[in-house]
C-alpha cells in the first residue's frame, strides 16, 4: 500500500484539526447529559449519554486519538453493562462514572495539545515513466521462434498489440523497452522460463504489476505450483486454447483500465465522513457521503455503489435496519455493505451481518488500511457482477443489464434534462464469416468490434452485446443528435477498414447503425423500437452505413 500524497495529508490535517477543536464540546455535551441524569435519573437519559460516549469513541480512534478512545470506551461499556441490567447505578458505579468523566476530560486536554496520536507519513509522488509502446501490448516469449511469432499474431488478431521474443534474454531487453501490459510465458520446460520473472531486468517498475500467464506442457500440481511462485495469474497447457487465453487477457487488462471504484459513505458523523471521503478520493476513487441515513434510497440509484459503508450505530436508525430495508430491493441484494464499527462483541458482530450486512470493518483501522480491505472486497463483487450481466464472449454488458441500464438511464436524463443516445450496431453479412472461416473467426471479429468500441467511446458510455452479430451503444449527455451520429459514423469508418485475419487469408466486416435520441423518444422502449427500425432503414438503403431515427417519421 503506498503512502498518500503529501496533498492529501495536508486535506486530512484540516478535519482533524477541527475535530481536536471540536473534543472539548463534545465532552461538555457528555458532560451535560451526565449532569441532567443525577438530578433525574432515567434509562432513557443514561441511553443518551451511552450513544454520544459511543460516538465518541468512534471518531476519535478513527481520526487519531487513541488515547480519548480507549477512555471513552471504558466508559462504553460500563454504561453499557449498567443498562443491560435493566435497573440504576449503584453508588459504586456513580464513582467509576465521575472517575471516568475526570479522565476523559484530563485526556482530551492532553491530546489536544500532542495532537493525533498516529500519523501516515507521506511520501512526494513518483511520475511514473512515459510509456514508449501503447500501455495494451503483449510481449509473448517462447523457446520456438516460430511457436513465438505465431501466438503474437494470434493474440493480435484479437485486437491486442504484440511482440515476441524467442529467448530470455531477448525478452528481459523488450521488458525494459516496452512495459508490456501482459506477459505470457509460452515453454515446454517452465523452469527455464520461469527464470525471466526473476532477473535484475525484470525487477523493476517496467514489469511491476503486469500479469503472468504460463502456457507449458503438463498439467500437474508441481508445474502449477511452480507458476504459482512465479506470480502467474493463469495457467494453460499446450496446445493452448487462443480464445481461452485472450479471455482470460480481457479480464486482466479491462479490469485494469476500468472504471474509478464508486463508494457510498452513510455516517451521521461529518467530520469522520469525510476523513473516508478525501482517503478514497485520493485514490482515484469515487465518493458520495450520507450523513441522514433516512435520505439514503435516493442518492442509492443515481450513484450506483460498488459498496456502502455504513456506520452501526447512529441516531434514529442503526446501520443494520438500514442493511434490511436496502435488502428488500432485488437491485441491492449484491452490493456489499460493510459496517464501519467500534463494535468488538463478535456475537453482536454475526447478529449485525446477518440482518443483511457483508462484514465489519472497525474504525480504528488506519486510512490505509481501509483503503486495502474495501479495495479487496470491491474487486471481488466486480467480478462476480461482471459474471451475472457480462456477456461471456466479449465481456459487454449482456442484452438484460443494458435494457436494465437504458431505463435507468432515461429515468436519470429526464430527471436532470440532460440528452442522450441509443445506438443499435449489427455486423453486415456476418452469417458468411462463420460459413466461410468457423465459429472461431467469427468470435474473433465480434471481439474486436468490442474492443474498439469500448476503445473509441468515453469511459462513461455504455457498450452491451444485444444478442448474436447485434450490439448496443448508450451515449450519455451527447450535445446534440448530428454528434451522436458523426461519432458513430468514425467508428463504422474505421472498423470497416480493419483486416480480419483467418488462417492467412485477410478480409474485412461492416456495419449498420441505427441510432435514436431521447428525449425526441421519451422512453427506454420507445428509444430502443426507434433505434432498432434505423438499423434495418440503413440494412436496406445497401449496409456499411449509420442512419438517424427521426422523431417527425414515427
């Protein structure tokens, strides 16, 4: 995990400095809840004392100030056991509680002075060095120069620009040329190979982090375990299965370049809040804080969180009636939701997660810290996401997740008034490209228009497989219906001059396009019928052509 900028400590410094500010009027608050409960004792009033104690503990362990937090926590859980017995202190538990307070305003006093007792140290940011080749190439290495040069051109029919290399040496010189964004290892004795992942050459920021995958001989436990060691993400047997290894090159390298990670922060506590908030935006993260839970189910559609965290404990609702009410909708059934707590009873911990909640996290966790435990479970429920709405073969949203998201998206366009286009893509004659070349072919071109849609549209545009030859395109926030159509129409033109390849032979594919744009069609079904007739308009006009739906002709 590396250390934060030194631009982000500074941001982090501002809430904690005002929180040290802010102690003593918590304390006083404690204080005055205190005093209100000796003139007229009620659990009530001693349930109010518990929860700003509890609060306290919380932010102050979480924002540096250990020592107030352990303090705090005593008095936690004194409190705690005094109510759990259902009656009154006694005069002994008057005297730990008067104790307790006089320490805990002793404390906070001599924190406020010493200031947070831990503190991440930055480090300058290190610009990374100019890429000298484009960041997708694969450097391919194989004892057979032949062997080598013929899985290179395989692995860039696919649309992935690649080298080759025949001896170890030769490739630990492209490794710190190049930077390739993947390397596979292709050997029949993995030992030999093996030995390029652990050379000075390769030790460095040019390999760093680029996954490994090994194609060899044998299927056996040693030769994994062996690749294993190495650091390989995938293991294939020879003859290698191309379209199983590019599969498995898409998932690595698309989940590299994938979208910002969308956190969603609910704590009534705004100072820690948003502490979490520049933490994960320095990572290049995505954030939205709630600090009213009750105001949570809307903001929840908008964002679309890849996690929720949630405080446990806040006032009028806890973080675990909140996990249930977002269970009773089946849109949010998977999106993990992790509690942020100082709840260190395991028992409450099962009984919290099993009203609906994925795991605790607790908040005396440093900042990163936090960072790799969200990170790890986020990268998790992407994948399993992308395996329930990703079609298989070209990794695109599948035909139901983009209808799902073409109506969420109309629903968010018509909200905020903003444009948007619906594009319907269907390969030209392709029923000849699998008569002619196989099924494999034909799954190579249907990649590869993939890859460049996804390539030559905005990270914030939606690409799905509709079905078959078809694909679908959402344009979000277009400025007006010519752009939309002009953008498209560059994609036709390029993808149209792209040679397909098939056992030495070239040739090329078209396209169709049909494209509609809300809000002349007011609707997901409205937009997508209209869109769907521009393309068979633009199929029988002669193909290889982009054509505009036209509110006046409906």
């Amino acid at each position: 995990m590396s250390p934060i900028s030194k631009e982000c400590s500074q941001e982090l410094d501002k809430p904690r400095g005002q929180y040290a500010q802010d102690l003593k009027r918590s304390f006083r608050e404690i204080r005055r809840a205190f005093d209100i409960f000796l003139n007229e004792p009620q659990q009530e009033s001693l349930e109010a004392i518990l929860g700003r104690v509890t609060e306290l503990a919380a932010s102050s362990a979480s924002l540096g100030f250990a020592d107030v937090s352990a303090v705090a926590m005593t008095l936690e859980l004194k409190l705690a056991a005094c109510l759990g017995r259902g009656g009154m202190p006694g005069e002994d538990e008057y005297r730990s509680f008067r104790h307790l307070l006089a320490s805990l305003e002793h404390t906070i006093e001599s924190q406020q002075r010493a200031g947070p007792s831990f503190i991440i140290r930055p480090l300058a940011k290190i610009e990374p060095r100019p890429l000298k080749q484009r960041v997708e190439e694969v450097l391919v290495v194989s004892e057979d120069a032949r062997h080598a040069s013929w899985l290179a051109s395989q692995v860039a029919s696919f649309g992935y620009p690649a080298r080759h290399a025949a001896t170890v040496k030769d490739a630990a010189a492209l490794i710190a040329t190049i930077r390739p964004a993947a390397l596979v290892l292709d050997c029949a004795m993995l030992e030999s190979c093996l030995d390029l992942v652990s050379t000075p050459q390769t030790q460095g920021d040019e390999y760093h982090g680029a996954p490994l995958l090994v194609v060899t001989g044998p299927d056996e436990l040693n030769e994994r375990l062996a690749a294993a060691r190495a650091g390989a993400t995938a293991y294939f047997t020879r003859p290698v299965n191309v379209a199983a290894l590019v599969d498995k090159l898409d998932t690595l390298l698309s989940s590299a370049m994938s979208e910002p990670y969308r956190i969603m922060i609910v704590d009534d506590d705004r100072t820690l809040s948003r502490v979490y908030e520049l933490v994960f935006q320095e990572k290049g993260w995505v954030t939205y804080v709630v600090n009213d839970p009750m105001q949570l189910l809307e903001p929840l559609t908008d964002f679309n969180p890849d996690i929720i965290l949630m405080d446990l404990y806040m006032p009028g609702v806890d973080g675990t009636e909140m996990a249930a009410v977002l269970r009773q909708f089946e849109k949010y059934v998977s999106i993990p939701i992790v509690y942020l707590s100082m709840e260190e009873d395991v028992s409450k911990q099962l009984s919290a997660v099993s009203l609906g909640a994925d795991d605790f996290l607790s908040k005396t966790m440093r900042p990163d810290h936090l960072v790799a435990a969200i990170q790890s479970r986020v990268r998790r429920y992407r994948v399993l996401r992308s395996m329930l709405t990703r079609d298989s073969l070209t990794n695109l949203l599948n035909h139901t997740s983009l209808k799902i998201r073409l109506e969420s998206e109309c629903s968010r366009a018509r909200r905020i008034g903003a444009r948007l286009a619906f594009a319907m893509i269907d390969l030209d004659h392709f029923k000849n490209v699998n008569d002619t070349y196989g099924h494999l072919v034909g799954d190579k071109v249907l990649k590869i228009l993939a890859k460049v849609l996804k390539q030559r549209l905005r990270v914030s545009d939606v690409v799905g497989r509709y079905g078959g030859e078809e694909f679908a395109v959402i344009l979000l926030d277009i400025d007006d219906r010519d752009h939309a159509a002009e953008l498209l129409d560059r994609i036709r033109a390029a993808f149209a001059d792209m040679d397909q390849s098939a056992d030495g032979a070239t040739f090329r594919v078209t396209f169709s396009c049909g494209i509609a744009t809300f809000p002349e069609f007011p609707d997901a079904h409205t937009l997508a019928d209209a869109a769907d007739r521009a393309l068979y308009e633009g199929k029988r006009l002669g193909r290889n052509r982009v054509v505009l739906a036209s509110a006046d002709k409906e």
